[in-house]
C-alpha cells in the first residue's frame, strides 16, 4: 500500500495540506519566505509538497524546482525545518515511523535544489 493510500486518499491529503500550513505558517523561522506570497499558490505549493513526498497521483507540470525557489535564498536549515514540519503531519495522522524516514529520504535530494546554500553560479 502507498503512502498516499496509507493516510486515507485524496481527503486525508487536503487534512495534511492544511495541518502542514499551519505548523510552516507558526514557525517564525519561516513565515518571511512567505510573506506576500498569495494564499493559493501557498497552497498549490503545500499540494505540491506533499504529492512530491507521497507520491500522490497528481502529475507536476510547474516549474522545476531549483527555478521556483531560486530567488528566495532558502538556507539549508530552513529546509531541513519544513520537512520536519512534514514529518511531524504525517505522524500525527497516523502514518508509521517507517513510512515517514521514507519520505524524508525522498525529499533529501531536492535539498540541493531548493536551498543550495550559496548563491548558483552563472552560466
Ligand atoms: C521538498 C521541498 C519543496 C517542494 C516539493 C516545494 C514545492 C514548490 C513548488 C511546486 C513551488 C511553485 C509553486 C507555484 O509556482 O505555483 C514552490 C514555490 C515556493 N516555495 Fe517551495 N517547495 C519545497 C521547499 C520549500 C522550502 C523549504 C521553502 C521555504 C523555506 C519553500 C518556499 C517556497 C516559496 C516562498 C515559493 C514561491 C511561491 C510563489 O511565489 O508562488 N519551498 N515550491
């Protein structure tokens, strides 16, 4: 059984897109790379985040993700901060240890991506 299946479908999806936006919108660490973002592209980005985790059966057709987050200068420890936040959903609805180092293994090699940590180099 996938993970996607494991939480409940397609609801328990939109029950994680809510308790992730929540946690991410309440840690101070956080909240500026959002500010001025609007709410439904925040939330298009937290579907995103989870499918990508899960591996909903949504396809991505958005940007590749080192250019949706290239201008935002995300330091490596923000990263590891969201996908704690993740982590910590998924537990919470129910989802086994196992299951959630397995999505944190998953999400690991877009760290490079989205929080490179110095600034890309030209050309
Ligand atoms: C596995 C990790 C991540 C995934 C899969 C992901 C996914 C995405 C996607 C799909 C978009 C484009 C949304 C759109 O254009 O509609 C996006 C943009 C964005 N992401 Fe992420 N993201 C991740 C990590 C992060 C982290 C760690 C932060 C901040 C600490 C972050 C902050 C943002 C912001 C502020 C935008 C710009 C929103 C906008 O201007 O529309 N993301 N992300």
């Amino acid at each position: 059984m996938s993970i996607y299946e494991q939480i409940g479908g397609r609801a328990a999806v939109t029950a994680a897109v809510d308790d992730f936006y929540r946690r991410l919108m309440s840690d101070p660490a956080l909240t500026p790379y959002f500010d001025g973002v609007d709410m439904s592209r925040l939330k298009r980005h937290q579907r995103a985040f989870i499918a990508a985790a899960i591996g909903g059966p949504e396809p991505y057709l958005g940007r590749p993700m080192r250019e949706a987050h290239a201008l935002l200068d995300i330091q490596p420890d923000h990263f590891d901060r969201v996908v704690g936040h993740l982590a910590e959903t998924l537990s919470d609805l129910g989802v086994d240890q196992v299951a959630v180092d397995a999505i944190g293994d998953t999400l690991a090699p877009l760290k490079d991506e989205i929080a490179p940590g110095v600034a890309p180099r030209a050309g």
